[in-house]
C-alpha cells in the first residue's frame, strides 16, 4: 500500500483494490508502467557484494583479449551494477576499451533513465577508492556541485534496455560470458528462481 500510495492520491482513490480496478478497465500502456515502477525494490550500490566483482576480473583476465566478451546485468536498477561491470571490466583489461559489451536491463523505466543519464550524488561513491573515484568519474562544478558522471569511456561499454524477466522474450540474446542477476532473483519465490536459471 506504501509503495501505491502516491498512485491512488493522483487518481483521487480510496483503496488499492479500486485503483487496480480502474487500471484493469481503462490503463494505458503508461499507467501500467507506472504500476510497476512503483513495486520494484531498487536496492543498489557501486560494488554491492564485491566478491563477485573479484570473481569477474579472475573470469575475464583467463578468458583474455581479444575475444569479445558479453555481460548481461538483469536488474540493472539505476545502474551502480552496471557500471561496476564497466570498472571491473577495465581493471581486468588495464585499460578504458576493454573488448566488452554489457547489457543492462530492468522492469522499472525510470532506473533505467537514472541509469542512462549516469550522474549520481557525490555520497554514492563514499566507498570507492580514491584512484577510481578519480580515473572513473567527473567531479561536477557549478550547478552540478555534489555530483559525478560515469566517464564518456565507460559509457560506450554498456546499453540499456528495458526488460520483465517473466516475458517469453528478452531483449538480450546469447551467447553470454556472465549473467548478473542475483540481486534481482532475491526479490522472487523458489519456483520463479528455477524457472530463471533453467531458462
């Protein structure tokens, strides 16, 4: 109800069940992703849970260059996840072309616009060092005073799209090296999970 409520005051409803009535009968494609948008648990971090991030690195150092390498992040959120692949990425290849591709893909639209736009308040990368605080991110000035940019470099390594990973199809195609999507299957039932990873 927290997380709808915010809907039912712009409709001018009392109760859940009349907003997903009214939704049902007469919502556009654009209240439904409203809806959803709503729902979604948006808990991310640069470098959340950095064991896999390390584990990442080991991967694509043995795989090595020049072999184009593709990532899907399925729960891209506003894209910390993203772009952590990004740095790993470079940290594995020492350098700011590594020869990967990251896919980044969420059911919430309005992440993935946080996540497109790459600017973030100056508190979301406290816990980077200070070396990739520097070689990954523009400090703001001025207006922007407060805020970082992702560098144009790794930018270049990820695209955005919007995804349900319940849809018969997925905008992503294999084959793939790595799948990151342990922060978005936490949020769903056991049957769902096998479903997933049998898929």
């Amino acid at each position: 109800y927290s997380r709808l409520a915010r809907l039912l005051r712009e409709a001018h409803l009392r109760s859940v069940s009349d907003y997903l009535d009214r939704l049902e009968r007469q919502g556009s494609s654009d209240d439904w992703q409203d809806f959803v948008n709503a729902l979604t648990t948006n808990l991310t971090s640069f470098f959340r849970e950095s064991h896999h991030f390390d584990m990442l690195r080991e991967l694509l150092r043995r795989k090595g260059a020049p072999t184009q390498q593709r990532i899907w992040c399925a729960g891209a959120s506003t894209g910390e996840e993203a772009w952590t692949l990004a740095i790993t990425a470079c940290e594995a290849f020492d350098g700011l072309q590594p020869p990967v591709e990251i896919i980044a893909t969420d059911i919430d639209t309005a992440c993935l616009q946080t996540a497109r736009r790459a600017v973030y308040p100056l508190t979301r990368i406290e816990g980077l060092s200070e070396a990739r605080k520097r070689r990954y991110f523009q400090r703001g000035t001025g207006d922007n005073t407060g805020q970082v940019r992702v560098i144009p470099a790794l930018q270049k390594l990820v695209r955005f799209a919007p995804s349900n990973l319940l849809d018969r199809q997925w905008p992503v195609q294999g084959p793939l090296d790595a799948i990151f999507c342990r922060n978005v299957m936490i949020y769903s039932d056991k049957a769902t999970q096998r479903r997933l990873l049998e898929r």
